[in-house]
C-alpha cells in the first residue's frame, strides 16, 4: 500500500463548495486546489474507510495529508487528492456495488462533481477573483461547520467564517450553536 506524502502545513485557504447541498471542501496548497476527501466520501454517503484503502491503493502517490492546526492548539490531518485526479477516483467507483439508494448520488457525482469544483476553483472562488465573500458562501461555511467533526477542519471553518462576516460588514453573532466565540 502506498504511503501519504508527508503533511506539509496549509498554507492557503479552505473553500466549501456546495454541490447538490452537500457541502465539499477544497484546500488550497501551493497555490493548486485538492479535494478534503473524508468530506467528499461521506457526502457521498459512503463508507470513508474502504474508500480510504482504496484512494490508498490507487492514489496513494497523489494523496497528501494537510495538516491545519486545530482549536486545542494540535495539528490535525486532512486527507487530500489534487482536484485534477478526482475524476479517475469517482470513477473507481463501481455503481453497481453500491446500494440501490446510493446509486443514483453515485452517478451524479461521477458525472458532475469535478466539474462544479473546477468552476469554482478557476472562476467563482472568490481568492482567485479578489471578490468579497458573498451571502451564500457565508450560509455554505456556515452549514458545514454545523456538520463538521474533524477539529481541524473546524478550526479552518472558524476562521473562514469569522473572516466572512468581517468582509461582509457583520458583526460575529454569539450564537451558541455556531460556537463562534473566541475566534
């Protein structure tokens, strides 16, 4: 089985995408999108660690383990593939071996995800145009950090969504449930 490539630090932004309200994260290393992989698998409904076996077993040399730093302080790992491999992992994906009420998300996925993730890395990420966050990114981090376990991600989420209201002119709500305090 291969090995993940050693986990640099993050050194650029994580960006939520949603696509079919399920909401996927793109992580920005060297200036070059990758895909957070356990939040792509388990939009997909499926089970993260055979897919994660597999993304190993045929991916393993473009796998890479970003590493953000979480609110306890500890460095916490993303499984990462560049945005560009994860037609040929959607496509590992055997739809006939799936459950009969996955298949159709399956397929969906297979046909459009890379591309929706694509437009939004080279035209509608608001990085790469020097726009300000929009209303609907705010209600995107916002509804996957509702979702997100991962405390590194988290973290990320929290910054993201910090950073979101100041462009936009907000206040930080101290809504308890958002768990926004102290950033």
């Amino acid at each position: 089985m291969n090995e993940i490539s050693p986990a640099p630090q993050l050194n650029g932004q994580l960006s939520v995408v949603l696509f079919n309200e399920d909401p996927l994260v793109l992580a920005e290393h060297n200036a070059q999108p990758y895909v957070v992989m356990r939040a792509l698998v388990t939009a997909m409904g499926l089970t993260w660690q055979p897919q994660h076996a597999k993304l190993m077993e045929k991916f393993g040399s473009s796998v890479m383990e970003i590493v953000t730093i979480a609110e306890d302080g500890k460095p916490r790992a993303m499984v990462c593939l560049p945005l560009r491999k994860l037609p040929g992992w959607l496509y590992s994906i055997n739809p006939g071996k799936v459950s009969e009420a996955l298949r159709p998300k399956v397929l969906q996925y297979q046909q459009e995800c890379d591309e929706v993730l694509w437009r939004h890395w080279t035209k509608q990420n608001p990085l790469h145009r020097g726009q300000k966050e929009s209303r609907p990114d705010l209600v995107s981090l916002i509804k996957i950090r509702s979702i997100t376990k991962h405390a590194g991600e988290l973290m990320a989420l929290n910054a993201m969504i910090s950073d979101a209201y100041a462009s936009l002119g907000y206040p930080l709500p101290a809504d308890p449930q958002l768990k926004l305090q102290g950033i």
